[in-house]
C-alpha cells in the first residue's frame, strides 16, 4: 500500500512538474514574441527618426537657400532698384 500511495505522489508530482514546465514555456514563447515586437517597434521608430532627421536637414538646406535668395534679392534691389524688372 506504501508502494502504491508512493507511486500516486511520484505521478502527482509529475503531472504538476509537466503542468510547470508547459506554462514555463508558454511564458517564454510569450516573452519572445514581445521581445520580437519590441525589437520591430524600435526598427521602425529609429527608420521614423532617420527620415525624420532627413526631412529636417532637407528643410535647413531649403531654408538657406531661401535665405541667400533674399538677401541676394535685397541687395540686388538696394544697389539696383527695380530697373530692368519688366524687360
């Protein structure tokens, strides 16, 4: 009787180590999903800040150049009026 009440907590036990290690994994599969979530949300903020970051120097060069057009537009109207501006 010892042997079979032995048996039935050895198979318990077994039963409840199984049930462990399922959920272990179950936990793992679900920690390396968010982790490959993660990993892909990081990619695209950084490919966002990357075009982000061109658009804003793009923007600067643009703003310069607008900027040495108006102060070549200034001076050419302060040194030379508006003559010539309807030939």
């Amino acid at each position: 009787m010892t042997a079979f009440v032995t048996n039935i907590t050895a198979f318990v036990t077994n039963i409840t180590t199984f049930v462990t290690n399922i959920t272990t994994f179950v936990t793992n599969i679900t920690t390396f999903v968010t982790n490959i979530t993660t990993f892909v949300t990081n990619i695209t903020t950084f490919v966002t800040n990357i075009v982000a970051f061109v658009t804003n120097i793009t923007t600067f060069v643009t703003n310069i150049v607008a900027f040495v057009t108006n102060i070549v537009a200034f001076v050419n109207t302060l040194f030379f009026g508006n003559r010539g501006q309807y030939c």
